[in-house]
C-alpha cells in the first residue's frame, strides 16, 4: 500500500514575490504539487519551485462563473495526496483570513491525510506597508477590524452605525464592487469627518494604484469607480497619514498583475499542468 503524502496549507503574500516566508518558500522548493490560487504571483511560482512540478490553477473570484469549485479543491488535495506526493495549497495573502481553508482542513483529517499550516502576510498588512498607512499609529487607532462587505447582508445596521462611529481602523476585502454603498451607509450614521478612506489596488506589486480621500468627500469625487482586483478599503483616522508617508509609486498603467479567470489556460505558469 503506497504511503500517504502530506499537504502544506500556505499564504503567498499579497503579491510581490519577496513576501513569501523563507519557510513557505522551502516547501514549494520540494513540492510535487502545487495546488494554487489565482492571487499569487507567477513569477513566485516560476522561480521557486521544481522544473517537473505539476502546477493545478484553481482560481476564485467573487461572483465569477469561472471560479473553481471549492469541492473540486477538496477532492484534488486528497487525490494527490493519495499518490504519495508532497502538495503544497497556496492561497494568497494569509491562509486564515478570508478563505476556505477550514474546508480543506475538514477535508485532509477526514482521509487522515498530514498536513501542516504555514501563515503569510495578509493583504491589510501588504496593503498598508505599500501605502505608508501605519494602522493602528499612537493616537490614531489601537485596533483593527477585517471585515468583507461583498454583500450588503452580511453586515446590518447596527454594526454598520457601530463602524461608523469607531475610532478602529477598518480593514474591507472584497468590498470594492460594494463601495458606493458602504460609504453611503458610513455616512448615513454620522462617520466623523477627520476619517479618510484610502483603495488600494493591486497592493504590493509594480501595479499598485492608491485612491486617497475624506470619507465624506469620496461619493462627490468617486462614485462610480471600478477598481482592479484585488483591491483592499482601509478607512479610519490613519488613511489621512498615506498622504505623508506613502512611499510607493502609483502606476498609471490599466494591465492586470494577476491573470484573470477568464484567461487562465495551460501555460500559465509556463510549467506543467494537467491535462484533464
């Protein structure tokens, strides 16, 4: 009977490739199989692992058809890991925030498959880095909140006058189709007008882009805007210092750092990939 492999759950980063842990590094150096998500940078993944590595694409987007199934993700990490092989599940950013991997967790101890978990910088962290936006600066914030308004429903009013009246920084992911409407609601239920809010568009990588304005000012001056994907919201007192301190170039190009779903295809990464 051929011995199980193992499965490496681990957080690329938010983009630039530098950002990958020496330790998640080390791991994709070894790996069979990398099973990966469409925010993580090629050139990572071109540089860092094997020539003979079979690399499995399994991009997700918010509301895009072409995203792959999580059971599909599933099903893959325990087939692989049935041949015996090393895979690596590389997500983008963190693996715990703002992903599925408590499925995939569920998934690897009910075949009693090994597996270990390695942390990456989360897309707050990269985000405010990029953008000089420290977020919890002495008198300016001493806390964070990540939150995902992708769906009005997911957060009601109570909470949403509750976020307009913190001196918390809020961190948004996933939210920039959504903008509009969470501003308006900020404002609705009195959001202080010392609160800015700064968009940040494909943080961490040549392409990053930051849009920089008064919460109050934003609907009159921005209303409308489509972002690139991925983009991170951070509102609060400390946005105002990305005006200061922000140290990164904007780029004025419209490219897309990561591959979009809708393009994705057998030599994405340039190694090799199933054919199935």
């Amino acid at each position: 009977m051929q011995p199980k492999g193992k499965v490496i759950l681990a957080g690329a980063g938010p983009g630039d490739p530098e950002l990958l842990t020496i330790k998640a590094l080390r791991w994709l150096q070894k790996a069979d199989v990398v099973i990966v998500d469409r925010l993580v940078s090629r050139e990572a993944l071109q540089e860092f692992t094997r020539e003979d590595v079979l690399i499995v694409p399994v991009g997700k987007k918010c509301s895009d058809h072409a995203s792959t199934p999580q059971e599909i993700i599933n099903e893959l990490l325990v087939e692989y890991a049935l041949q015996g092989k090393l895979v690596v599940r590389l997500k983008g950013g963190d693996v715990s925030i703002f992903s599925n991997v408590l499925d995939e967790l569920k998934t690897l101890t009910e075949h009693q498959i090994e597996y270990e978990i390695i942390p990456g910088v989360t897309a707050a962290l990269g985000a405010a880095a990029c953008a000089g936006i420290p977020l919890t600066a002495r008198g300016y914030a001493t806390a964070v909140r990540m939150l995902t308004y992708y769906r009005s429903e997911l957060l009601n009013e109570s909470y949403m006058q509750d976020l307009a009246r913190t001196d918390d920084t809020l961190v948004f992911y996933m939210s920039s189709g959504t903008l509009d409407q969470l501003v308006e609601k900020l404002v609705h239920y009195g959001i202080a007008s010392d609160k800015w809010i700064a968009i940040v568009e494909q943080a961490t990588t040549p392409l990053q882009h930051v849009h920089h304005y008064p919460v109050n000012d934003y609907l009159d001056k921005a209303a409308g805007s489509s972002y690139a994907s991925p983009t991170l919201i951070i509102i609060g007192k400390v946005a105002a210092l990305h005006g200061s301190f922000g140290w990164m170039p904007d780029s004025r190009s419209n490219e897309h750092y990561f591959t979009p779903l809708s393009v994705a295809g057998a030599d994405l990464y340039n190694k090799k990939l199933p054919t199935c």
